[in-house]
C-alpha cells in the first residue's frame, strides 16, 4: 500500500484527508501531514492520528512517505514537486500542475530521471457524473459528438475567500484556476485537443476585498479575467468556453455536448454526481439518466487513490502528467491566442483517458 504525505493545510486539505482516511483508506496510508503555518499541521496530525513535519525538508527525508499530495497555492505547486521528486517521492499536485509550461516539464525531466510519477487534480472527471456521461457518449446515445459548450462565470473571490489576492495575480485568473476542471471532463469526454483561439481582458482594474478578513483592502488585478475560447478537438469537435470573474448572474449551462442524435447536458464538472440529462432528437422533453454507483459523492483523493493502484500493479494512472500538461497547454494557449491574434496550434500529446 502506497503512503502519503500531504503538504498544504489549506481550505481543500480537510476533505483529502477525510477521504485519504476513510473512502480510500483500502487503497492507501496517510502517514503525514506538512504546512508552512505549523500549527495547521500539528491540528491535522492530532485529528488524523499522522505525523507533523515542520519543514519540507523534513517530510521528504523520510522513509513513511511514497507519495506527496501537494496541496500548496499553485505558485508553490512547482518548487515543492520538484524537490518531492528530487527526493525519489511521487507527487500529485492539486489542480493546475503548475503556472507555467516550462515549470511542468521541468517536472516531467526530473521523474523521468528519478524513476517517479507525476499525476494532477481535478480528478472530478472520474467521478460518477462524467463518468456516465463518457458512457453514454462511447454507447452513441446522441450520435457523433459535433460542438460542446462550457461556461465558468462569476464574479470573483475577493467577497469569500480569506486570501484571494493570488486568484488576480500571475498564476492565477479564471481560466487557472477552474478552466481545469471544464477542460478535464471535455478532454475526457472528447478526446484531445489541436488548436485554440481566443480572447481575453482584463474587465476591472482593481477589486475590493468584502471578506470579514480583509475587508476594504484593495487588490491590483494584473491577469485577465474574462476569456472567451473556440477549441478544435481532434476528432472535429468544435467547442466554446468562457472562463469569467467578471459576472454577477447568469443561466447558461456548466458543459453541453451537442452530437449528430441529441444533445447532453453535463453536470458540474467540479462536482463528482448529477444530474446528468439527455434529449434525443426525437424527444420532446429531456431525460435525466441514473448515474454509474461509483464515487457520485464528494470523492477528492480518487485521483492520489488511482494512482496509487496504477504504481501498484504497474500501469498507467489515469490523472495522468500527460493530461494535466495538455490541459495546461490549452489554457495558456487560450491567452497566447489572444495576445497574438492568431490560433495557437497546441503542441502537448495527449490519450483520452480509459474510462473508468
């Protein structure tokens, strides 16, 4: 059985290690915990009966740790992988898998070398909802996929979050920081993608913190916060994405899959359930479909748990290096568009994920 560590005792940190230690505690250890705010950590290990390491350092040194689940901001997701690699652990890191391409690859180099894997949030895409809907489209319920459709809109962090200064920094923006839960399930349920266009801007020029915290503070946005995309999927498929920080209200969908028989409405992709809903061309009214029994609830950690069975019996793992790279690709490749005005012709590989 694979142990892990967890680094970063953030606002995501308690349902990993809810699920490390009770849904998935058949398939892995959770030995450790690690937080730069040390009194977080030592809270975790008391509650979860682990050790509590004051430094990365630490951590890494030790012998009870197999794989780290690096759950940091995602400006640190790069220089604590790469040192978790650098000390022959396994590393998943939350969602994206870094800020930058170039930092990504750095990775892959480096588990290459050390013989190590790399794997990446979201994990949602294998959660009973998309699973049903990756179902119905290989059993050709609406015929051949031919356009989709994804919309991530609202208005922002800086009302809730205790520090959303990063979400309007460089590494962070809409399309960062939820584009890879809508572009996993699209990649998911349609295969990779070859080219993207795009616009993106910057709508506000500053955003006023209203949280309880840091009520009244001021936050300099320097990244976009409303990109609108066109992806050219591999097998024909034309899809639209808008990724926004900039609306207060709206009604459109989360994700629909428009095929040559019917269309599908797809469930939240941040999500792990439904519902899901089909209307064949014929019908006159939509059809929700019972969903596969497996993880339709909150199942954070499936990723870190599948991985750990792939290392196990020495297969691939599903929230592949190689998917969340791609993702990351077209993300930067959506803003690389529109800063040159042209498409941008994605150069990372990519499977479709087997289904689950």
């Amino acid at each position: 059985m694979q142990r892990v560590g967890v680094v970063g005792m953030g606002n995501i940190s308690k349902i990993y290690l809810d699920n490390l230690t009770g849904m998935f505690k058949d398939k892995v250890k959770l030995t450790a915990v690690g937080s730069r705010t040390l009194s977080r950590a030592e809270k975790a290990a008391e509650d979860y009966n682990v050790t509590a390491f004051k430094t990365l350092d630490e951590m890494l040194r030790s012998k009870d740790i197999d794989i780290i689940l690096n759950l940091t901001p995602p400006k640190a997701h790069h220089e604590v992988a790469l040192a978790a690699i650098r000390a022959g652990k396994h590393v998943y890191n939350e969602k994206p898998i870094c800020t930058k391409r170039e930092e990504a690859m750095e990775l892959f180099d480096a588990a290459e070398e050390m013989g190590v894997r790399i794997g990446g949030a979201p994990d949602t895409f294998m959660g009973a909802g998309l699973q049903t809907c990756r179902k119905l489209i290989d059993d050709g319920w609406i015929g051949q996929p031919v356009a989709a459709t994804a919309f991530i809109m609202n208005h922002g962090h800086e009302h809730w979050h205790p520090a959303p200064h990063f979400f309007y920094k460089d590494g962070g923006g809409p399309m960062l920081d939820l584009g890879p839960y809508y572009l996993t399930a699209l990649v998911n349920l349609l295969g990779p993608v070859k080219r993207v266009c795009g616009s993106a801007k910057i709508s506000f020029d500053t955003r006023t913190i209203t949280n309880e915290h840091l009520n009244g503070d001021i936050i300099d946005v320097e990244i976009p916060t409303h990109i609108a995309g066109i992806l050219d999927f591999k097998n024909g498929a034309i899809a639209t994405i808008i990724t926004s920080f900039d609306v207060y209200s709206h009604t459109l969908p989360f994700i629909e899959i428009y095929g040559s028989e019917g269309t599908m409405q797809v469930p939240d992709p941040n999500t792990f359930g439904g519902p899901v809903l089909v209307k064949r061309f014929r019908d006159e009214t939509w059809s929700e479909i019972p969903l596969l029994k497996k993880y339709a609830e909150n199942s954070r950690g499936l990723g870190v748990a599948e991985m750990a069975r792939a290392i196990e019996e020495d297969c691939p793992h599903r929230a592949s290096f190689e998917l969340t790279y791609h993702v990351l690709d077209i993300m930067h490749g959506i803003h690389d568009a529109s800063n040159s005005s042209r498409y941008y012709k994605v150069k990372s590989k990519c499977k479709r994920p087997e289904a689950l």
